[in-house]
C-alpha cells in the first residue's frame, strides 16, 4: 500500500527527478514513480552489500595471507 508523504528536496534533486521523470515516462507526472524506482534501487544495493559484508563467510585466511594476496592483487593492477 503506498503512503502519501511531503519530503523537501534540494533543487538539483528535484531537476534530475523531472529529467529523468521526462526521459522515462514523457511527463513530469511520474516523478513520484521515478523517486520510488530509483529509492528502491538504492536501497536495494545497499542491502545486498550489508548482507554480503556481515554474512557468514566460508573460508578462513590469516592476515598475513590476505597481505599476500593484497600485493599480487596490486602488482596485477600496475602491468
């Protein structure tokens, strides 16, 4: 069930939610749907990360093999 809500948005916010509101739907009518797309999205992104970082991992690995691992890492970066 949707909520009805007022929220203040700063200018350039509110420009981009029209442009975009525009480029999808052709109306600045949509702005409400292009704000929930795009919140949900975010928020949805920032979910899966906190899941990933807090979640049960499945190998171990010492300090010194991370710093191993690190520098190759990095070494592979700089060729």
């Amino acid at each position: 069930m949707a909520k009805r809500t007022t929220i203040i948005l700063q200018e350039d916010i509110y420009e981009k939610l029209v442009q975009e509101s525009l480029r999808r739907y052709k109306t600045t009518k949509a702005i409400s749907k292009v704000a929930n797309e795009m919140l949900r999205a975010s928020l949805g992104g920032e979910a899966n990360i906190l899941n990933l970082v807090f979640s049960k991992k499945i190998s171990k690995t010492t300090a010194k093999e991370f710093e191993e691992f690190r520098r190759l890492l990095s070494k592979r970066f700089e060729s």
